[in-house]
C-alpha cells in the first residue's frame, strides 16, 4: 500500500507542478494554458476515479463516515461548480456550451465503470463461498477454504502423504 500511495503521491505532485509551469509560467510546451475545468474532468475522472475504486472497496466499511464526508463535499462542490459555471458564465470552468450529453458522456464511465466491477466482484465472491460450502472439506469443516491457495494446498499436502504411504509409491 505505501508503494502505491508514493507512486500516485509523485504523479499528483509531477501533474500539479507541469499545471502550474504551464498556466503560471507561461510553459506553452505543456499544452495546458487555455484548458478549462471541463478538459480537467475530461482528462482526470476515470483514471482517479479507478485509482481509487480498489481503495474504496478495502476501506468502504471501516471509513464508511469518511467516505460519505467525501462524497457530501464533492457533491457541494460540483453542485456550487456548476451553478456558477452555468449562472455567472465562469469561462475557467468551460461549462458554456454543454449539453446534458455532454454531462453523460463525461460522468457515465467513471461512475459506472467502479461501480459494475464492483458488482461483478461481489457476485464472484459470492460464488466463491456457496461453492466452498457445497465442497467436501470445504469452509464448513474447519478447512482454510476450497477456493483458497491454502485450502488447495493443505488438501494436495494430505493427499501426498496418503499416496506416499501406497505400495506403489
């Protein structure tokens, strides 16, 4: 995990200061200047958006306040966002000239993509343990599991010694 933070970590700092050479320090080379908040959301919301999808799923019931606290606030930013953009024609936001199909072109995947990938992760866990159930020497008898690597191992392990012990062996 700490791996993982420090790389995302020095990416976030490495796009933050290209961001700011090229808006502040006029860095045309960058290709940033003149890009508004919708080419941001265009660029950034899928892959942050599964960036953070295999972090939600491990910490979702432990942090499930934080979590909450965090979709409430970009929920209040958003809304706020696009009530200006739209209202007080903010150009930096680039929201003029938007449809509602350009709204669902930019949130479907990132929203959709997570949360159908969770389902079908939950499903194959799901699975995963009728199955371990259902098979002799399975959860219910105290085994690490028959869909497990260890379950599977103990088994072949005692499965071995059985076949070791055989006059053919």
């Amino acid at each position: 995990m700490q791996r993982y933070r420090f790389h995302f970590g020095t990416a976030a700092l490495v796009l933050a200061l290209l961001a700011v050479g090229g808006y502040v320090g006029n860095w045309s080379w960058t290709g940033f200047r003149g890009n508004t908040l919708w080419d941001w959301l265009h660029l950034l919301l899928l892959p942050v958006a599964l960036a953070f999808w295999p972090l939600w799923l491990r910490t979702r019931r432990a942090d499930d306040r934080l979590w909450r606290l965090a979709a409430g606030i970009g929920l209040v930013v958003f809304v706020v966002l696009l009530v200006f953009g739209y209202g007080f024609d903010w150009a930096w936001v680039g929201f003029q000239g938007n449809t509602l199909w350009d709204w669902l072109e930019l949130l479907i995947l990132p929203f959709v993509l997570p949360a159908v990938l969770t389902r079908l992760t939950a499903e194959a866990e799901a699975q995963a343990q009728v199955e371990a159930v259902a098979e002799p020497g399975g959860a219910a008898s105290g085994d690490a599991g028959a869909g497990s690597a260890s379950g599977l191992a103990s088994r072949r392990t005692d499965t071995d010694a059985t076949a070791g012990d055989s006059p053919g062996a």
